[in-house]
C-alpha cells in the first residue's frame, strides 16, 4: 500500500474554533446534513448559507516532522467517506455510512511522513502509540491521556522513485468524543516512535467540536 493516496484522502476542511462537544454518535439529521454538502462540493451546485456555515466535527492535519497526523471525529469521518462514494459515482445515503464513521470517538491517525530529511539512511519511524498529552492553567500537572483500548496498526508499503521499499505502519487510536470539553487546559498529540516522541501543542482557533 502507497502512503500518498491515504494522505489525500485524509485531506479535508480546514479547522476553526472549539465550539464545544459532542457526547453521543452525531444524530441522523447532522449526518444528512453532512452528506449534502459533501456531495455538492466540486459540482457546479452551489451551497446554501446554511451548508456554507455548517461544521463538519473535529479536524486537524499536520504534516511536519517524521510523521503525518490527522484527528477526526465522527461527522469529519461521515463527510470523507460521502466524499469517497461521490468520486467512484456510487449512492450514499444515511442507510451507507459505515459503523466506524458513526462511532461518538475522536480518531487519531498516525502514519510515517515520505517527506521526512532521515528517510533516504534511515527509513521511515516506526509508530508504536498516539497520546495526547493535557495540562492545567499555567501549564502545570501535565499528565497523559492513552487510547481508548489499544492503538489498530496496518502496514504500509513506501516505494522510493529508486524502486525501494519501506515497510511501515499506520497507527488508528480512539480518544474520547469529550477529550477536549474540559475548559483552561492545552492538549499536544504526541506520536511516539523508535526515535522518540513528535508532539504537536493543539491551538483553540485550530480545533472545532459540533455541538
């Protein structure tokens, strides 16, 4: 499996403010709402200022350093697979949005960065967990929230231009649909790997909960 066509699919809305959370799967009404609008997106129907307005849960994609790292929550994850079925031209309804897309969880995906300056002597980093790392007012008392259960890992294979193959994997980890409710404190999503730690801080203006 080719690492990029994953990273463009993973490509979605940019992200605004923390406007709350949700507690529970998003409701029929917001996944059809969330539906529509990914399937007007690049048709020559334009969106209403509703659908304009409409925000699409928790998103952030970043790219530095040795790893690639997205966090989604449940309606981002509704609108990428509504965006998928669109390009293959299939139907996608209510009745199609897959188990793992309704799950009230914020999802974090991890995967090595192509891109990385150490790639050509020393490979890709490998992944062996996602944290999110959470501290008081004043940036006192950090301490470390784990994945719900254990991090899922699927391989990658990485080919060079050279005709060389990387080995890798891609880590999926499950936090709390609530993670980020609690007001006052910062967060910073760590990806720990065999050369030690990336972490990230998450900026309030980069993060949006619906509801």
């Amino acid at each position: 499996m080719n690492g990029k066509p994953l990273i463009a699919a993973l490509v979605g809305l940019s992200v605004i403010a923390v406007a709350g959370a949700q507690s529970s799967a998003p409701t029929a009404d917001e996944i059809t709402r969330t539906i529509a609008v990914a399937q007007k997106i690049g048709t020559s129907e334009p969106l209403t200022d509703a659908e304009k307005q409409y925000g699409f849960g928790l998103r952030l994609l970043d790219r530095q350093g040795p790893v690639v790292t997205t966090i989604q929550g449940p309606l981002n994850r509704v609108f990428t697979e509504a965006r998928g079925a669109a390009a293959r031209r299939n139907n996608y309804t209510l009745a199609n949005v897959s188990e793992a897309a309704r799950e009230p969880a914020i999802v974090a995906i991890a995967m090595p960065n192509g891109a990385d300056q150490l790639w050509e002597t020393r490979g890709p980093v490998q992944i062996s967990e996602v944290v999110f790392k959470v501290s008081g007012a004043g940036g006192k008392d950090q301490h470390v929230i784990h994945p719900s259960g254990r991090c899922q890992f699927n391989p990658l294979e990485y080919k060079k231009p050279t005709g060389q193959a990387y080995n890798a994997r891609l880590a999926v980890c499950k936090f709390p649909l609530d993670l980020f409710a609690s007001p006052g404190v910062t967060f910073e999503v760590t990806v720990i790997h065999d050369r030690g730690e990336w972490s990230r801080r998450l900026q309030p203006d980069e993060l949006r909960l619906v509801r």
